[in-house]
C-alpha cells in the first residue's frame, strides 16, 4: 500500500467568513470522509491559521534565518491535512475528491505521494 499526503487548501477569508452551520456542516463532511476512508486513515490535522505559522529560510550554511507568518503570500492557504493509505494514486484520487472542501469554489486538494524506505 502506497501513502499520500492529501494537503487541504482554500481561501482563509472565505473560512473565516463560513457561518456556524457552514463549520458544522463541513465537520460533518469531515465525518463522512474518515469514515469512508477508515483504516486507510494515519494521521491528519485541521491547521490553525496561516498568521500563526513560522517560517525557517536557509542561509547556505548558517542558521537558518526564522520569520513569523507563512513563507510565501497566498491567496490560498494550507488549512489541513490527512496522510491516508492507497493501493494507488486512482484510488487516493477517488478518496480525496470525497472532502468537502471540494464543494466550495475557493476549495483545492493536493495529493502527494509519500517516499517510502525501499
């Protein structure tokens, strides 16, 4: 079995702007998607907001170089994150596009597959 890192992207404005029912929705959507997955589930996490982040730079060999707030400017920020077991990438595919993220318009999923030891 392959892992993948589903990454949950969006527009932090339209998060911050969901109504109540909006989370309470979503959350349920959440509900549905790990019980779908199951087992196939390792690990994820909602993020907390992208001004909570902190971010470390390289310095080409000194220490690295640390500022607050996410590394790049983006209109899109990464929200969360679901690591999830797949025989393949269709398959991964096939269980990412169950987020409910996708429903919204400012919504995005990037699957990446994880580097196993051979």
């Amino acid at each position: 079995m392959a892992k993948y890192l589903f990454l949950i992207y969006g527009d932090e404005q339209a998060w911050e702007a969901e109504t109540e029912q909006d989370r309470v929705d979503k959350q349920a959507g959440h509900g549905a998607f790990t019980a779908a997955a199951g087992t196939a589930i390792a690990g994820g996490h909602e993020l907390l907001l992208a001004a909570t982040a902190t971010s470390l730079r390289g310095t080409g060999g000194g220490r690295p170089t640390v500022t607050d707030g996410p590394f790049l400017e983006s209109k899109e920020v990464l929200g969360g994150y679901y690591v999830v077991e797949a025989p393949d990438l269709d398959a991964a595919t096939a269980l990412a596009a169950q987020l409910p993220e996708l429903a919204a318009a400012h919504g995005g999923v990037e699957i990446r597959p994880i580097r196993t030891a051979d």
